[in-house]
C-alpha cells in the first residue's frame, strides 16, 4: 500500500521535526489521529490503533499496529 504525500502525512512531519527533543503524549495523541485519518482513507480501521515512538542515534522509529477491515 502506497500512501501519498497529503497534507495529514506533512503534518505528521512537522509535529516530529517541530518536536524532536520532547514528545509528548498528546503530540502522539496528535499523532495518531492523523495516522488513523490517513489509513481511514484506505481501510476501515477498527478500534484505535497502537502507536509505539523510538528514539535512537538521532531518529525516531514509529511503530504502528492496528486492525482494519478492507474497504470494497
């Protein structure tokens, strides 16, 4: 699945680069929900899903876990 660069994804972006030595839980509240909005366009998400951020050697891994139902 290939997600194109909308303005949901640059915003995800810039809260990152915007807050890159403190995240906090609602910037992955903020996160989230525009992660869900984005997969929503392509599934049907169900639930909320699971969001995990590292950090390591100046980057940041998200890990994303959700449950989805195809859309027809």
């Amino acid at each position: 699945m290939k997600i194109r660069k909308s303005n949901d994804v640059k915003r995800i972006k810039n809260i990152i680069d915007g807050d890159r030595f403190a995240l906090g839980a609602s910037s992955l509240d903020m996160i989230t929900l525009d992660i869900t909005d984005v997969l929503n366009q392509y599934l049907t998400i169900i639930g909320k899903p699971e969001i995990s951020l590292d950090r390591k050697d100046g980057k940041f891994f998200i890990s994303i876990t959700a449950a989805f139902d195809v859309r027809r």
